[in-house]
C-alpha cells in the first residue's frame, strides 16, 4: 500500500497544508501529516513514538525544506531514519528554503515552481513504486487485525503481502470486460488460506477505483442463495443509482441460475 509523510517545520504549516491537499487529489489516501485531525497524531498519544512508528511503516518521506526545516533537530532526526530504514526522500525546497547536506545525493524540486513541481514530485513518486492507485486511508480507531474474522474492504490500508496475488487477479480480469458474458475467475484454496481476504481487501477495493467495474457485495448463498444474491444485487444497483426492485432482481437470479 502507498502512504506518505510529509516532514516539515511548524511555521511550514500552510505549505504542508498545500502540499497535502495537492497529493489527496492526485489520489493519495494515506498520508501522514502530524496536524492533520483525520490522520495525524490522535491525541492523548506520545507524538515523538507516533512520528517515529509513522516514518517505519511509510513508503515516502515528503521533505519541505525552509530556513527553519532545515535547521530543525526533529526535521533531521524524520529525515534520518527515513535514509537508514531506505525510504525515498523526496526534497522540495520553500519560499527562502535552506540546503540540508544529508540530501545533497538526491535531485530537490522547487514548490515555488508551482505546478511543475508537483509534476516531478509525482512522476519521482511512480519511478519510486508509490502509486495512488495503491494508497488507501486508515481509520485510527479501527483495529489493525480482525482477528478470526477476513478483512474487508476498510482494510485494505493495513492488507499486505498478497500484492503479487492481487495483481494477478486484476490481471485475469480484465479479459472478461472484452469477452462479455459466460467468463468468471474463481479464487480456490483450502479453509482458512485467506481467499476471503485477497477477495474483499486486496482486490475488490481495487476494482472499484478503476471505475469500469459495478462491485457487487460480497455474499453468503446460506440456505437461500438466490434471494442472497438478490439482496446484493440490489445494494449494487442502488449503490450506482440505478434501484432495482427485490422481486424482479430475485427472479432474475433464479433464472439465471
């Protein structure tokens, strides 16, 4: 999954507001800005040990560097654990912005530039393996691990180690948009091998951000699977604004089947 930091000095503030408004409408979902009361640092917790487990398990750090960032013990010290864990350090340099010498060894970009700045910024990002499409947001409150339960679609932030599988799916799939009907991709395995999970977290999350797919909800046949399904169907459709009564779509599904 794609997520980022953005590192900055406290008077960078409205700088860091731009920047992370900037990347969000590119698509990045996961970003960490310290201030930010969606995905910031809750409150109550120990800001230094949330920064620190934020740099480890980001793919990116955002350096904003002004005369004041740069001569920060805190912007070093991000900036420094990112380089030792091998995280990419994207530098762009503010208004007046300073040098810091720990990235002299990188190419910085210039926010003053405007637009083409965001431009390298985004094309340095992709080269990097750090792809919105990949990026999605993560409810602090929500636990990390469902525990006996699959993950689901609201866990598609913290789901990982079955990208080489979801892709392949993604892969498999779209064949079927140009063959139409009568073609399916079936996920066999053993009880308690993740299917479940690669379904609801890694890939349908996917599709539904490629925009040609209408994502029906995940559902258990039980001992009517018609009616099931139907219900599904029927939470898809009204999903796209295109409500279908229970009855017909009921009907359908049976003669379908």
């Amino acid at each position: 999954m794609a997520s980022l930091f953005i590192s900055h000095s406290s008077r960078d503030r409205g700088a860091a507001e731009l920047v992370h408004q900037r990347l969000s409408a590119e698509g990045f979902a996961a970003l960490f800005l310290d201030f930010d009361p969606a995905q910031g640092i809750p409150a109550g917790r120990s800001w230094e040990r949330e920064l620190y487990a934020q740099l480890r398990k980001t793919d990116a750090v955002i350096f904003l560097a002004s005369a004041a960032s740069v001569n920060s013990s805190w912007c070093f010290a991000e900036v420094s654990l990112a380089r030792s864990l091998g995280k990419p350090v994207f530098p762009m340099r503010l208004q007046g912005g300073g040098r810091l010498s720990l990235l002299d060894d990188v190419q910085w970009m210039d926010l003053t530039e405007g637009e083409p700045a965001f431009t390298r910024l985004l094309a340095g990002l992709r080269r990097a393996g750090v792809d919105p499409s990949d990026s999605f947001a993560w409810d602090l409150a929500r636990p990390p691990y469902p525990g006996l339960e699959p993950f689901a679609a609201d866990d598609a932030a913290v789901f990982f180690g079955r990208d080489r599988e979801t892709n392949r799916l993604l892969e498999l799939l779209q064949p079927t948009l140009q063959h139409g009907g009568g073609r399916f991709v079936a996920i066999v395995g053993p009880s308690g091998s993740g299917k479940s999970s690669l379904l609801r977290a890694g890939l349908l999350p996917r599709l539904r951000r490629m925009h040609r797919w209408a994502v029906v909800p995940p559902m258990l046949p039980g001992q009517r699977p018609t009616q099931s399904l139907a219900r599904s169907l029927v939470r898809a459709f009204t999903e796209y604004d295109r409500v279908r009564p229970m009855a017909e779509l009921g009907s359908s599904s049976a003669a379908a089947l």
